[in-house]
C-alpha cells in the first residue's frame, strides 16, 4: 500500500531549507511545492489524465499564493480532470483571453497602426486610447465589447463638450476591430452597429451662451459650494478662451505677470504650437490669488488629493459644474470657447485677432502678417471679453471676486 503524504503546514513550509539541487515537498491530492536553490518555494499541481502522466502545472509562489489558495486551485483543476478535461488547457485559455483583453491588443494593433505617421496623428490617436478606451473598456476581452459598450464611451465622451472626439473614438474602435475580424480574432465588429451621424456631425455643438447666460453661469459657479481654485478656474477657463487642459495643466514656470503674458507651451497645444494669451487684469489678479493658494506647488491648479506635484484630474472641473444647480439648459464647458468667439464677433472685433486668441490657424499670407497688430488686437480683444463677463456677473448683486486697482 502506498504510503499517505501528511498534509503541509505554513510551520512546515516555513521550515523548509534550500538544498544545493531543487526538490520537491508534497501536499495532498497532487499539490505539491518545490523548493530551488535560490530559496524560492513554488506550488506545483501533478496529475494524470485518461491514465497518462501530465507534466506539472505551476500555480505561484509561496508565500505570495497561500497555502489555501494552493489547495482551491488544486481542487478546480481536480474538477476538470475528473471530467476528463484538461487544466493545462484551461490555464492557456485564461492567459489567451488577458492577451486578448481591448487593452493588450488595441495597444499592440496601435503600435502598428503608428509607424511612420507625423506627431501629432501620434498623439490624437495615443490620446484616443489613453484617456478614454483604456480607462472605459480596456480590461474587457475583445470578443465581449458589445455596441452598447462603446455607445456609452461615446456619450461619456460627449458629456465633456467633445462629440468629435466621441465620433473619432468610435472610428478608431471600428478600424481596430475590422482588423481583428480579418484576422479572426472576433466574428463581429461592434463599433460598426453605431451610426455616425447618431454620434457626432460638424454641427453637433452650436451651443453659444447668451450675455444673460453668461451671468447666471458665473454666479451659480460662486453661489456654489466648490472650492475657492475651482471657481477661479472656471472663470479662467472663460476669459482666457483657452481649452480645459491648457489651463488645469499649467506650471507657473509658463507665466511672466510683470509681462501680463502666460506661454503655453507647444507640447501642451491640440496643435503642437506654442500659444501666448495676453492676460487681462481681471485673469492677472485670479492668477496671483491662485499662487498664493497653490502652496509652492509647480502647478497652478495642484491636486488636492496625494502629492501636490500634479495638477489637478481633468474631470474636476466638469464634476464641479454638474454638481452645481443652475439654470442653463445643454450646457457643457467646451461651450466657453464658442461663446467667447460669438460675442467678440458681434462686438466688431477682428475676426482672424480672435481666432489667434482661440488658438486657430489663420492660412495663407494673413497667417505671416501683422503679428505685432494682432498681438495688440489680443490684448484688447480679452480686456475687453473679461470687461463683458464682469457686466453680465454684476447685473445681480454678488460678492466682488477682487478689486481692481
């Protein structure tokens, strides 16, 4: 009669010393553990199927997977193999799906789909899965994304004020898996099920806050219970007519106040070219509070949560304004951008002056000509947009936000 292993202990594992060659200590039921020379301990499964001695499956080791979870792993392979299945084949299959997840093989088809391009088809196309794939589905297997998976990626997306971005989203998903499914991967492409023009058109966002808009906004972001930077920073983001993360990323390295200048730097841009915004008095006076509130940190805006060596997340001004209660219907913060240039539109302003404050390209020989005119232009045009934003505030009694000299 053979002789009955004694079942492990930790005491035991514990007391188990290298030797010059590896050997092995065993449990019960087929689990055992192998002791290198190294001191390592690692849990071993053998077993026999159909009657055929199988070479032992490696379950981790000790003391990182417990004794009892060496013995639940022995117990669910135990399962298979009175079934007659294998559980080597279980284990490839499980490390087939992970390589298979969105995120492994959207990252290595993105790899590929990169070589050669410029930098800035780089980036948008790294950004696409960075901020937005990775985060919403990344860990999800391939095969089970289903259409709803990415419509509601895309209406997050959206939410932010960025129904191209949603749409690109959706394209770039579409083209990755019309890839998986060529190379059988997957049967179906679900991006494929959502229509284009359901997600996003070149007109999906017209919205323009109106002057009385533009006061209820701003008061119900100092009516709120958000914190004092965060209600500068809403109001930055306004007058300064820059994008949301231009501003929650910036280092106070980029600011000249005796200047009145902030310079963003290229690697910051959508376009990948530096851009100089004229401060107003108005944004001078927000910025200099916000340096005393700042703590010595790098940034302006620091995180509030952990290290103050990175800026605050780029959700935090979009949370802080769904929190607020306010009257203005289909509203996001994108919309600060269009408002801006509506306005200064109407007061007669330059059209390529704003559209150089804005950020945009002017083309052709305008786009060479007069820099120092329209340099002088921009310094009027956000005076004069940071003078309109306080009118419509001050058309209600609120609590002045500074005094100007």
């Amino acid at each position: 009669m053979p002789r009955q292993a004694t079942p492990l202990t930790d005491t035991k594992i514990r007391s188990l010393k290298p030797r010059e060659d590896r050997y092995r200590v065993s449990d019960m039921g087929g689990l055992l553990i192998e002791l290198m020379p190294s001191g390592a301990k690692i849990w071993r499964y053998r077993y026999q199927l159909h009657g055929v001695r199988q070479p032992t499956l490696t379950i981790g080791n000790y003391p990182d997977i417990s004794l009892a979870d060496a013995r639940k792993q022995r117990d669910e392979w135990a399962a298979l193999v009175a079934r007659g299945e294998s559980p080597k084949r279980a284990v490839q299959a499980v490390k087939t799906a992970h390589k298979n997840t969105v995120k492994v093989f959207g990252l290595d088809w993105l790899d590929d789909q990169i070589k050669g391009k410029s930098d800035s088809y780089v980036k948008t196309m790294r950004r696409v899965f960075e901020k937005d794939v990775i985060p919403a589905i990344g860990q999800m297997p391939l095969a089970e994304v289903k259409p709803a998976d990415i419509l509601n990626l895309c209406d997050r997306i959206k939410s932010r004020g960025s129904p191209q971005m949603a749409l690109l989203t959706r394209n770039v998903l579409r083209r990755m898996y019309d890839f998986a499914v060529a190379r059988q991967m997957v049967d179906t492409n679900p991006a494929t099920a959502l229509v284009a023009r359901f997600i996003a058109t070149a007109e999906s966002r017209t919205r323009a806050l109106s002057a009385k808009e533009i006061g209820d906004v701003m008061r119900s972001i100092y009516a709120s219970d958000a914190r004092r930077g965060v209600k500068l920073a809403l109001h930055l983001l306004l007058i300064t007519m820059v994008r949301k993360t231009e501003l929650t990323e910036a280092p106070w390295t980029e600011f000249d106040f005796d200047a009145g200048i902030w310079d963003i730097h290229a690697d910051r841009m959508k376009k990948d070219k530096p851009h100089r915004v004229y401060l107003s008095d108005q944004a001078k006076a927000m910025f200099l509070e916000l340096k005393r509130l700042s703590n010595g940190s790098a940034y302006v805006f620091p995180s509030t949560h952990g290290s103050e060596d990175r800026p605050i997340h780029n959700s935090t001004l979009n949370q802080a304004i769904r929190a607020m209660a306010m009257d203005v219907q289909h509203f996001v913060l994108h919309d600060f951008r269009r408002t801006a240039s509506t306005h200064l539109h109407e007061m007669g302003h330059s059209s390529d002056a704003i559209e150089l404050a804005l950020a945009h390209k002017i083309t052709g020989i305008k786009g060479v000509y007069n820099r120092a005119e329209y340099a002088n232009q921009r310094r009027v045009i956000l005076q004069a947009w940071a003078d309109f934003v306080d009118a419509q505030m001050h058309t209600a009694t609120v609590t002045p936000i500074f005094s100007r000299a």
